[in-house]
C-alpha cells in the first residue's frame, strides 16, 4: 500500500518510527486537550447565554495557552499531612494510562502509533490503571473531601467497567476480532451504530462514568466534594489530572467513533487518502465530544447509589443480554439485518423506558391544592 | 499523618469497627450559600451526624437598630435578607409605621407590594439557580436565574438607584415616584421572568436526574413542619397553606387576586416546586398592581422632622420571601426604638437541619442544605 505514506516504518527503523510516532501523537494531544478545554469553555458558555473566553487571542483563542503558563508558573503545594509520594505520584499515574491508550488508537488506515492485534482489549486493560492513580490522589492527599472522592471514583469506575466491557465485546463479537484497525475497516458500507444501536447506549453512558463527566461526576462534585480526588493538587500537578481528563475525554471519543461509528472507513472506505480519514476520525471524534459537552450543559448529578443501582439493575443486564443475542445469531449464522433489528428494539425500548420514567413530570401549572385563603393551621 | 485521630483509629483497629469520619462543611463551601459552616459526621458516605455552626455574618443587627433613629436603620434592615432587599426594608417601615400610626398614601402601597414581589421573584430565583447548582447542573440553571435577576436589578436601579440594597423605602411612603416608563419596562421584564420561569421548569423540573434526586427527599409532615417552626415555602411545601399576605394582610394584599400554592408531601421536591410557583403568583400580583395603582402622593404630607414614638409595642409579619418575617418593635418614648428584634424566617428554617440531614447521604445533605433555602444575612443578623 505505497500510497499510503505512513505504512512503513519512518526511516525503516521500528524502534526510531515508534518514538517519532509518539511524538507527534502526544504533541498532537497536548493541543488537542489545549483546545478542548477552549471548546467545552466557549460551548458550555454558549449553552448558558455567556460568550466564553473572548481576551486571549482572536475570539479567546490563546486562552488554554495562558491557562498552562499561569499552572506551570503557579506554586505547586503539598498539605502537611499528605503521604508524600503516594500524592506526588498521583497525577502521572492517571496520566499514563491515557498516554498509552493513544498507542492503539487507530486515527487513519495505517496512521497510529502501533496496531495491535488485541487493539481492544488493550484499551480497557490500560484505562482500568487509571483507577490506581484517583485512588493514589484520593488516599494520600490527606484530605477528606479527596478521601471521599477517591473512593467514589474507584467504585464507580469499577462498576461502570463491566457494561463498557461487555458491551464493547458484543461489538467485537459481530466483528469477529479485537483488533481495532480491522473493526473500522469492516464499517466502510455501514458503522456498527446502525447493526448495535443499544451498545452504542450502554457504551456512550458507560462512557461518561469512565470519564467523570455529568450527569455521572459523583467523584468530582463540584459542589459537594469541591473537587473530590484532587482537591489538595495545585500547580503543574492539578494540571496533569486536567490533561488526563481531556485526554481521556478525547481518547474515548475517538475510540467509541472508531467502533461505533465508521472511524475512518466510513463512508469513504480505503478510497480517499490519509488526510481524509484523519478528518473523518476528528469530526467523528468532535461529535461524540459534543454530545458529552451537551449532557454536562444539561443534566444534574445522579446519587452514589442511584449511580451504583443504575449500573447493577440496568447496564449489566442489558448488556449482557445483549451479549447473549449477539451470540445467539452468531451462533445460528441468522442475517445481520435481523440482529440489527433486533438490537434497534431493544435501544428503543431501553430509551423508551428511561424517557417514560421522565414523562412523569409533575406540572407546576396546576400544583395541588392551590389555595385563595390561608387557613390557621391547627395540628 | 492521618486523617482521623489516633486514638479513634486504635479503638476501631481493636473492634473490627469502621472510624465515622467528620467532614467540615463550610464556612467557604460552594454548597453552603454564604458563611455557614456544618460539621458531617459520616459513616462512608452515609451522614451520621450533623452539627451546624453560624454566627460568621454576626453584625449586631438589632443592638444597631436600637442605637440609631428609627429612619437611620433602614439599611442595616435591607441587609438582612440581602436577596430579597426591599422585602426587608418594607418590613421595617410598616412596622415603624404601625408604631407611629403613619398613614401611606396609597400609591406608595402599591409601589411597595410592585417592588416587594419583584424581591420575592429575585430570591425565589436565585434559589432555583442555586439549587440547580447544588443538584449538580454546572452552572446552566444558574446562568438563567442571573438573567432575569440581572433585569429585576437593572429595574431596581431605575427606580431606587441602587440595586441591592435600594433603601427605597421610607417611612410614610417611598423616596421618589416611579420614573415614566415604568410600566412599560416593568411589564417586559415580567414578560421575560415568565420565559425564564418556563425556562427553569423545563431545564429542572422536566429533568429526570433531578427529579430522582428530589423526589421523596425528607418528607416533612405538616405537623412536624410547625413544631419545628416553618413558616413560608418550608411550611406551604408540607401542604399547609399558610401565607401571612392572606392571613393577616397588610398593605394593599387584601385587593389583589392570588393563590397560595402548596405542595403535597413536604419533600425538597416540592419545596422547590412551590417556590416555582410563586413566581408565577407573584407576577400576577405585581400585573394587577400595575393596573390598579392610582395617581397621586408616594409619600404622606407632614411627616415629623424627626421620628419620635411614645410608649408601645408592636410585632408586625410579614411574608419575606423564606417565610414570616416578622419585625418587633418596642418603643419607650425617644428617636430610637427601645428593643428592635427580629423574627427570622431563615433561622427557624434552618433549626431542623439535622434533624432533616441526619440519615441521608452525603450529596443529599448538600440540597437539603440548599432547599431550606437559608441567607445567612437573615439567619445570623
């Protein structure tokens, strides 16, 4: 495949061609988190009738790059009785994770640092360490807002792991392989949100509880635990956590839209050039992004054990029953527009049911018992 | 270091038991609205305890009142329930006006019960913003309550010249009339409160995440609601309807056509519905002001140079926007009021917060917190 220049090692040295690949992947993100935090900025103020950064630069352009030169100027503070190297360690350790996670993702056909075999697995194995870096910074802060924090996040991340998983296997399934340069290659007709919209649901909301992102930011409370896990963390350090979170943010965005919805391949297949399909991957990518931005506009924050039972009653089992049609079919070798329409039920139904709870609504118009009068009480 | 003291850790260490953990709430905590300040005693994430401490806003409100000339304390007054301003100072001047038997030229009537529902609307909306914000909404409700609180500010400041703290007031009517195109302005801004209002409702109450979270959240018995002192949304939430604008009307109330609105069970779910809903009253009365009001003086003719009451005293409640607000005053002859005490709606609210908080979760503990809906000026005066 000449005509795709990144085939082959750069300089025909693997070891060489993997740091270069690097390289650019992590310049790449760091400007890529630079412009998220701008672009959740401007949006969220634009869902709130506000303008968003506006100073810094044209529009307030420049404003991530004055925020990372205040942080890394700022006096980095360790409290008295925080475990020493358990909190210094903290904000690398959820920062690697995501880093490596950015090793499998495929962002052209042939353009990613590495293609891994088992591209998927890798993924969850390397995003389930970043629970060991929130509970490092929740413990050894010494704080009890990060305590809490900590704990929360590392229960949640636990539970929400499962359906992630399982509905991510259930993909794989259909696809028949791990790997996830072959997955989006199988999309260039039609993504796989079209054959398994429910665990494209289960995956989007997993998602966000992975993430910490509303209506699922239990572990970062802004107005309960102020912060959660990295409540004590100031400076360079406060900033790595922002980094992973933005990081992380995109790389699960970029993930999902390469196993959901066509990455690269779709609609162009293998036809277009590179370029093309790096664009593919990053409006695929921006959209998933928007939708999160959207939610966290719009929704309140869930209770811890509203959160636990919403995964535990919900998510695990619709996933896993998914799993087991999935494999049903497979397994009879019934047509694919079948299980697709089977599975558009069950999103319907599942969407269905939580809307219908929702319509429950209490009017305000006509509250209950409005009265003309005062009447004395008289218990 | 650890977090928990030694010797409570060696006691756990020795039982096999787990260590209740106390968690400082405040004095600077997003949640608590001000300078309040709550000790949580949890177990996990369970709340086992809850100790609340206030005095941090402490400005010796009634000794000042009682030091000054019945027309200088006005705005120490306004300073109370630093959100609903003029239902402070309206308070105070009808008190003092009961005291004195002033009478109020009757255009002044109205223009107070325009500005005083409008302070009503302007704390009921900072609350469903806060609220949002406490229930975890980023912001998002909060920006759409500064909207329109912004434009009862701006309204405010055509009028009064001030914004918060307008003492617009005076006792025997108000310090100047209503500029000309007050009508106009003030039926827009009533047309965008109504917007904001149809706003909020859709962004919270048509929310299930929020509505999960409120829903069944401390019900509180109308019995329990009134041994514990609840008066105004706290108390109406219960399903009592109990309004002192209906109860023992003052000013122009007795000709205005309104509702009380209620709710069922007494839970944060219907302490922030009932508060919703009497916004919606609340625009209808200031219409009907506007429609109602006559020409003429806005303040009585002949008023003493300087205030002087004999012998008596009076309690005077009024409908604050957080429930009775209610104004003592004692007079013993003399420029300043011989005891000035008031009866602060917030403070009484706030009285059952542990009994309400204990046994709930941590995050429910903070919008228990902020559906009592306290202002701390009110509370520690």
């Amino acid at each position: 495949m000449s005509e795709f220049p990144f085939a082959d090692p750069f300089f025909g040295l693997s070891w060489l061609d993997a740091i270069i690949r690097i390289v650019i992947v992590v310049l790449v993100m760091t400007l890529v988190v630079v412009y998220l935090t701008y672009g959740e900025r401007k949006v969220v103020a634009r869902f709130q009738m506000r303008l968003g950064p506006t100073r810094t630069g044209p529009i307030g352009l420049l404003q991530g790059f004055a925020d990372a030169i205040k942080l890394l100027i700022k006096e980095d503070v360790r409290p008295r009785n925080a475990d020493r190297w358990v909190f210094e360690f903290a904000p690398y350790l959820t920062f690697i994770p995501v880093f490596l996670v950015l090793v499998a993702l495929p962002f052209a056909q042939d353009w990613g640092v590495r293609n891994l075999a088992l591209g998927m697995f890798f993924v969850f194995a390397v995003l389930g360490l970043n629970i060991v870096g929130v509970l490092m910074a929740g413990l050894g802060s010494g704080n009890k807002y990060a305590l809490l924090g900590g704990v929360r996040a590392a229960a949640q991340m636990i539970s929400y792991e499962i359906p992630l998983v399982v509905a991510l296997l259930a993909v794989a399934m259909v696809a028949g392989t791990l790997d996830l340069n072959a997955i989006v290659g199988m999309q260039d007709s039609r993504p796989f949100i079209l054959i398994q919209p429910l665990a494209f649901v289960i995956f989007f909301t997993a998602m966000l509880s992975e993430l910490h992102r509303a209506p699922f930011d239990i572990p970062v409370a802004e107005s309960e635990i102020v912060g959660g896990y990295f409540v004590e963390y100031s400076g360079i350090r406060w900033s790595m956590f922002q980094l992973a979170e933005y990081a992380s943010l995109w790389a699960f965005s970029i993930f999902g839209s390469a196993i959901f919805l066509g990455g690269w391949a779709f609609p162009f297949g293998e036809d277009w050039g590179w370029g093309w399909q790096l664009v593919l991957t990053l409006i695929k990518s921006l959209i998933m992004i928007m939708l999160i931005f959207w939610v966290r506009a719009t929704l309140p924050r869930l209770r811890m054990d509203q959160l636990m039972s919403f995964c535990w009653k919900a998510l695990i089992e619709v996933s896993f029953a998914l799993l087991l049609v999935n494999g049903l079919f497979l397994y009879y070798d019934w047509p694919e527009p079948i299980l697709a329409a089977v599975n558009w039920v069950g999103a319907i139904l599942f969407l269905g049911g939580i809307y219908l709870r929702a319509a429950r609504k209490p009017s305000t118009k006509n509250l209950v018992g409005s009265y003309k009068h005062a009447e004395v009480p008289n218990p | 270091m650890s977090i928990w003291p030694e010797e409570r850790v060696a006691a756990a260490d020795s039982d096999l038991d787990t260590v209740d953990m106390t968690v400082n709430v405040g004095p600077q905590h997003p949640a608590t609205h001000g300078v309040f300040r709550m000790v949580l005693t949890v177990d996990g994430e369970l709340v086992v305890g809850c100790e609340p401490y206030i005095g941090y806003l402490h400005r010796g409100l009634e000794k000042l009142s009682e030091n000054a000339d019945y027309r200088q304390a006005m705005g120490w007054w306004d300073r109370t329930d630093y959100l609903a301003g003029m239902c402070c100072e309206g308070a105070y001047t009808m008190a003092v006006e009961r005291l004195a038997g002033i009478e109020v030229p009757e255009r002044a009537d109205y223009i107070r019960v325009i500005m005083m529902e409008l302070s009503r609307i302007n704390s009921h909306f900072m609350f469903l913003g806060a609220f949002g914000a406490d229930v975890g909404s980023f912001g998002t409700s909060f920006v759409y309550a500064w909207r329109e609180r912004e434009r009862i500010y701006d309204l405010f400041e055509e009028v009064a010249g001030d914004r918060m703290f307008p003492t617009y007031f005076r006792i025997g009517g108000v310090t100047m009339d209503l500029p000309d195109n007050f009508e106009s302005r003030c039926r827009w801004v009533l047309g965008s409160i109504k917007q904001g209002l149809e706003d909020m409702d859709g962004l919270l109450t048509g929310n299930e995440v929020f509505v999960e979270r409120c829903r069944g959240l401390t019900p509180v018995t109308p019995e329990q609601a009134i041994a514990w002192g609840f008066t105004g949304p706290m108390l109406r939430a219960t399903g009592v309807p109990w309004d002192i604008r209906k109860a023992e009307p003052y000013s122009v109330y007795p000709q205005i056509d309104f509702e009380i609105p209620v709710g069922v069970q007494g839970d944060v779910f219907d302490r922030f519905h009932v508060r919703l809903a009497e916004c919606y009253q609340s625009v209808r009365i200031i219409e009907q002001c506007l429609e109602q009001m006559p020409e003429g003086r806005v303040l009585a003719p002949k008023l003493p140079k300087t205030l002087r009451i004999n012998d008596g005293e009076l309690y005077m409640p009024t409908e604050g926007t957080k429930g009775e607000y209610g104004v003592y005053l004692m007079a013993q002859g003399g420029t300043n009021p011989y005891r000035a005490k008031l009866r602060s709606p917030s403070f009484c609210n706030l009285s059952a917060l542990t009994e309400l908080v204990v046994g709930s979760y941590v995050a429910d503990a903070i919008i228990i917190l902020g559906s009592l809906d306290i202002v701390l000026g009110e509370v520690d005066k």
